[in-house]
C-alpha cells in the first residue's frame, strides 16, 4: 500500500485518538456534559468522515459541529444549571467543599517563629527566627510559585548572609505558596503559616468521621452535610459555608410560577417583553418599509445621500447610540427636554415615570433597527417586476394602492422570516436596557430586584448577579423559560404566517 493511502488513514486514527484523549480529561476534571458532547462529535466525525454511504454530510459536518458546540452544548448546559442550587453560596461540588473543610486549621499549643523571605534569583529562601532565644533555622531555595501542598525541613542560619527581605508588596503575592508549606523545624515539630510574617504550630480545625460528619476539634461540634440543601448544618440547622452544588430537581421552575416574589414581577416583566418586541418589530419595519418606499420614487432627487444619512444608525456601533441617547434623554441637561421646555415648558421625566420610560426605549430601539429594514424592503421592492406598476398606472391606481395591492403582499412573504427572528431578538435585547435604563424605575411591591422597563433577559441578569445570593440556578431556569417562550412564540407566528398563505391560495 503506498504512502499516500496510509498517510490519510494514519492522520485520521491520529486526530480520533487526540479526540478521545481529550474527551478523557474533560470528563476527569468534572465536565461530564462537555466531554459526552466532545464524544458526540468525535463519533460523528469518525463515521462521516470514514463511511461512504454519508458522503455528502462530510462537507456539512464543519457547521453541524459548531452548532452542536455553541449551539446545543449551551443551551443543555444551561438547562441543567437551572435543575441545580447553583448560586454565590453554593459555588463548589460536594468533594471541594470538604476538603474546604478538612483543610481548616486552628494555632495548637507550642512556639511560633518570625518569618522573613529573601529573593535569591528566581527563588525565595525563608528565615525562621524563634523570638525567645533568637534562634534561626534557613530553607533551601524554593519556587514559591509552586502552590502544591508539600514539606520541607530547615537547617539552622548560622551566619549565613542573605539580602534584604522582601518588601510587603511582593510578599502578600507570595502569600499563596507559603501557605502551601509545611515547615520541619529540628526537635521542634511542624509548623504552617498562621500569619504575613509567622509561623506555627497548626492542627486540622476539622476531623472526618467514619458516617461522611465533620467533627470541629476545638468545640466539639459536629456538621453535617445536607443533600437536600447543599449546606453542612449543625445539630441546630445552622447552615455553614461555604455550601455545595447539589440538584433540587424542579424547585426553580415551582418558584418562578408559585413563589409570590417572583411570579408578580415574572408576568409583569413577560408582558411587557412581549408589547415590546412586537410594538418594535411593528415600527421598526413600518418606517424603514416607508423609506425603503419612498426612496423607490424615481422622481426624487438626492437618494443617495439620503440612504447613506438614514443608514449611519446602523453603521455607527449600537452601544455608542445608545449613549448617546442616554445624554439626550437627560432629565435636566438633554437636548431633547431642553427643546421641549423651550417649546411647551415642561420636562418630561424620561428615566423616573415608568411610562416615559418604555417609551424611549421604544423610541431608541426603532432608531437602531429600522435602517436595517429599510434595506432589506428596499432590495424586495427591486425585485417587484415593474409591469405590475405600469398596469396599475393604467387602470388609473393612486400609490397607496399600489402599496397594500402589490408591494406589501409581494415583499411580506420574504420580510416574514426576518420579523419572526427580529422579534426573538428583541424579546432578548438584554444591551439596551442595561446601557439605557438598567431596568429602572424599579417596581415598588417586589422584595426582587425588577424594574419596570426590564425584559425577561434583564431580569434574569438582575437575579444572577445583583440579587442577594446572586442565584445562576434560578437564573438558568428562567433563561430555559425564555427559550420556551421564545420558540413557542416563533412557531405559533410561523404556523399563522402559513396558514394565511393556504387561505390565499
């Protein structure tokens, strides 16, 4: 068999097997989801790439994967958090929150030593000092950047000479791999670091027993780890960190449509994501549908640098707008208030009345989005044939006629695809509401974090990060929500869309 058979062959077993190695260390640090996808695409690569009868999918497989790993892999990973107690008190797995735990230490009887820390090149040696009877014991070099626990013994100083310590700066850096040391000070014991600048003799705070309880050696107390709750608890129920991940089944879900704190900001929030969406997808595609219109008349002049001003919205970054219109809006210093009080002699409250609110949101996503519609409309309305406009001419058709007879029914059916996914885009446009309002004015009833202007997107972010606890599990579980929400809507719009098109048929 010659080279350039084996050669394909052999790279191919090469890259399955790299696969599979690297599917065995995701799945060894933890990540059982990541590493079972990893292992699906690996599967799916060895058979489309090595069966004939797929042949054709080998071409495809590029996109398949990537869908699977920043489509798919998200979406599982995220509907799995949300079945979690994940939160800000529950950050580690069970095994890490013990040996938290195990790792705790207490100052036991006996002496402590001054500790200084001197630079020799890239290494640091440590100097004990016992400061009763002055004597000094010296380590060899060590790489303090080595932050693997281990042991070391030091010999006594002597008169051995050693540059100055090391400031306070580069000590506290330093900090992490002195604690990583045990010390074996000669016919002294061991000792750890028990301060910045000392050591001594340390004992294990907690002791394992043989039921999985931890006994605090000091006290006496005995905790307890708590499935149920992702907590070790005392004999009293006191709960102590830090806790652990644990999975609570469906209980965030229960509480987003039964707990009483969230269910009323909940349908609140969903209905006015969904008013906002529509009535922006509504706006949004009527004004840049009347431009892309109006542009179409032959007779006007001037088209292009009309299209290149109304398309600068689009081009400039949205973040940037966005800002903008934050200082236009301003309360007391925005153009926009300075015009009308000039004109009406009044400032309307834009940031603090919840209705002036929505409604600038409402105003500045319109002015993001339409430029985009107008060129899509515009592109549509060229591929209109212009018989049908000159037989209307005929018939004596004014042009509102010509525009609910043939060039809405004709462009409506393409633009539909568009007006469905810019729907879920706003039903999920978590940057304007953060750099606009952050949600605000806040609702007045709820003991959540929830504003009157947030979508169910902000929201979540609201609960995941500033809530008190900063809940991903419950944060995940209403991004799961959304999702379903989202695509049911999606579908629902798309089956009507359908439908009418049946009927006219």
């Amino acid at each position: 068999m010659s080279f350039k058979r084996i050669a394909p062959v052999a790279f191919a077993i090469a890259l399955a097997i790299a696969a599979l190695y690297g599917v065995t260390v995701v799945y060894a640090a933890g990540e059982t989801l990541l590493a079972g996808t990893m292992l699906v695409i690996t599967g799916l690569a060895v058979w489309i790439y090595s069966s004939g009868k797929v042949y054709a999918y080998r071409y495809l497989f590029p996109g398949i994967a990537a869908a699977l790993i920043f489509v798919v892999f998200p979406m599982l990973y995220t509907m799995v958090i949300g079945f979690t107690n994940y939160s800000s008190r529950n950050l580690l797995d069970f095994e890490r929150a013990t040996r938290y735990f195990l790792e705790e230490t207490y100052q036991a009887e006996g002496a402590s030593y001054a500790v200084t820390v001197h630079a020799e090149g890239a290494a640091h040696r440590l100097r004990f000092e016992q400061p009763d009877d002055g004597k000094a014991w010296l380590s060899g070099a060590l790489m303090l950047s080595d932050l693997a626990p281990r042991e070391i013994t030091v010999q006594p100083a002597g008169d051995t000479a050693l540059p100055d310590p090391v400031q306070l700066k580069e000590l506290i850096a330093l900090q992490p791999g002195m604690k990583a040391l045990t010390v074996q000070i000669p016919d002294a014991g061991k000792v750890r670091m028990t301060g910045l600048r000392e050591f001594g003799p340390v004992q294990p705070l907690y002791e394992r027993r043989a039921d999985g309880s931890l006994v605090n050696k000091q006290s006496g107390a005995v905790i307890t780890p708590k499935m149920t709750s992702g907590f070790y608890e005392t004999a009293t129920g006191e709960r102590i960190q830090p806790g652990f991940r644990v999975g609570i089944g469906w209980d965030n879900y229960l509480r987003i449509f039964t707990d009483r704190r969230f269910q009323e900001p909940f349908l609140r929030i969903f209905v006015w994501t969904v008013a906002f969406s529509a009535l922006t997808v509504f706006f949004g595609s009527a004004l840049g549908m009347l431009l892309a219109v109006l542009f179409n008349w032959e007779a006007l002049t001037g088209k292009a640098v009309y299209r290149i001003m109304l398309f600068l919205p689009y081009a400039v970054p949205g973040f940037i707008s966005i800002l903008v219109f934050k200082g236009l809006f301003n309360n007391n210093f925005g153009e926009i208030n300075l015009i009308i009080n000039a004109l009406f002699g009044v400032k309307p409250a834009w940031f603090s009345d919840p209705l002036l609110a929505k409604v600038m949101l409402l105003i500045v996503n319109v002015w993001l989005g339409y430029p985009y519609m107008m060129v899509v409309c515009m592109g549509l309305i060229k591929a209109i044939p212009l018989d049908l406009y000159e037989a209307s001419a005929v018939v004596g058709a004014g042009p509102l006629t010509n525009f609910f007879r043939i060039t809405l029914p004709l462009i409506l059916k393409p633009l539909t695809p568009l007006l469905i996914s810019a729907f879920a885009f706003n039903f999920n446009n978590f940057v304007l509401v953060a750099l606009l309002t952050g949600g605000r004015p806040d609702f007045l009833d709820t003991s959540v974090p929830a504003g009157t202007t947030d979508l169910l997107v902000s929201y979540t972010y609201r609960i995941a990060f500033q809530d008190s606890g900063q809940q991903f599990g419950l944060a995940a579980a209403v991004s799961t929500v959304i999702f379903a929400m989202v695509a049911v809507i999606s579908l629902v719009q798309m089956r009507f869309t359908r439908i009418a098109e049946e009927d006219k048929r």
